[in-house]
C-alpha cells in the first residue's frame, strides 16, 4: 500500500492525508472490504502523527485468517504504544461483521500496568 492507496481507503484526499500523517497526533483508522468470496477482511492503518504510518492487514498469506500482515506506507520507521498495537490486534481479531458500526473511540483501552 502506498500513500495515495491509503488515503482513498481512508476516503480523504492526499493533501488531507498528509495533513494528518504529519499532524503530531496519533490516529488509527479501521478499514472493512467486503471479499468476492462473500466474506471479509478488517484491516487498520495507524498514523503517528509524525510521518509514519503502518497497514495492518487482517489476513497473511502464510497464516490466513489467523495471522496479520504489516506494511510500512511509504516510511521508514513507525513508532507505536503497545497499548494501540494490543487495540488493532484485538479489533482485528475479534471483528464481528454483525457490529460494524461499532467505533474505536468506544473501545476499552487494554490496560497494561502491572498488578
């Protein structure tokens, strides 16, 4: 994926793409595609708000629907809390089509402090 591919999956222009990707803000976007196959595939791209981002696709050629792949978009490196990376492996994992208009600012923040 490449930034003009993600900013249509985001449904944004490039300019508003690159305003965000450099807006100092972490953003992460969740991403459905409906396969010919009648099934589907979630998918997110996080932003650090610095100039990296990442696609996290919900499927691997090696591991199927059980594994994820990821891809820098067009950047060298992309910083990430572990927190956010828990949250896309949870969203991407435990998608339910049936609750598609679930938003992530509704989600629980998985929280990691120790106990």
């Amino acid at each position: 994926m490449n930034k003009y591919d993600a900013a249509v999956a985001l449904d944004m222009t490039r300019p508003q793409y690159d305003d965000m990707l450099n807006s100092l803000d972490w953003s992460l976007h969740r991403i459905t595609t409906d396969n010919e196959d009648g099934t589907y595939t979630v998918s997110m791209i996080y932003m650090d708000g610095d100039g990296g981002a990442m696609f996290f696709e919900g499927y691997s050629e090696i591991f199927e629907d059980a594994g994820i792949t990821c891809r820098l978009i067009e950047c060298e490196w992309c910083d990430i809390p572990r927190v956010t990376f828990l949250t896309i492996l949870k969203t991407i994992g435990s998608y339910d089509k049936e609750k598609a208009t679930k938003s992530l600012s509704a989600m629980t923040p998985i929280d990691m402090r120790p106990r």
